[in-house]
C-alpha cells in the first residue's frame, strides 16, 4: 500500500478540526488496501474499473497513473478492466477511460 495521500484536499481540514474522523478514514484505507484475501494488484484493478464507471477522467487518470508507476499495471491488463467496463457500464464510461489510457500509455 503506498503512503502518500489517498484522500481529497478537504480531508487536510478534517486532520486539524477533528482528529478522531481523519484517524477513522485513515484506518479505513489501511483496512481496505489490507489484501486478506485478494492482493493489493487485484484490489487496484478493481479500484480501476469502479472509477472507469464513474465517467470521470481525472479520478480514472488518478487510479491508473498510480497503478501503472507504483504496480508496473500495464496496457494489457488494463484493456482487461475496459473490456468488463464496457460489458458492465456502457460505451461511454469505456471511451472516457480509454482516451486516458492512451495518454498514459502512448
């Protein structure tokens, strides 16, 4: 699991006016990114594709820049995702991650 941030920039205000909940979504992370029983690559790639539904290009960007540089995540794998996107979400949340995809791995 990487140690950078995980969260939005509000959640820095959450840190100093309320300690208890920034711990609680701190915990929360470190509990979810565990592995217990699928490996933090195949949680990542379903973290990938839930984003690739969302139709939001930065969030997706986001996912797949951390996988590709932190997992070594790459096209073909994430091709993979795509395809189950599109079986599951439509053309138009396969599209908008696929321009990204092309960014990044062109």
């Amino acid at each position: 699991m990487s140690e950078k941030v995980f969260y939005g920039k509000g959640v820095r205000r959450i840190k100093k006016e309320d300690p208890e909940l920034y711990d609680a979504i701190e915990n929360l992370d470190k509990n979810v990114w565990n592995g217990s029983s699928l490996d933090y690559r195949t949680q990542k790639l379903i973290a990938i594709a839930i984003s690739a539904t969302s139709n939001e290009g930065n969030s997706f960007m986001k996912q797949v820049s951390k996988a590709k540089k932190e997992l070594d995540i790459s096209r073909d794998e994430i091709m993979d995702v795509l395809k189950v996107v599109l079986l599951t979400s439509g053309m138009p949340a396969f599209n908008k991650s696929l321009e990204v995809v092309n960014k990044l791995y062109d």
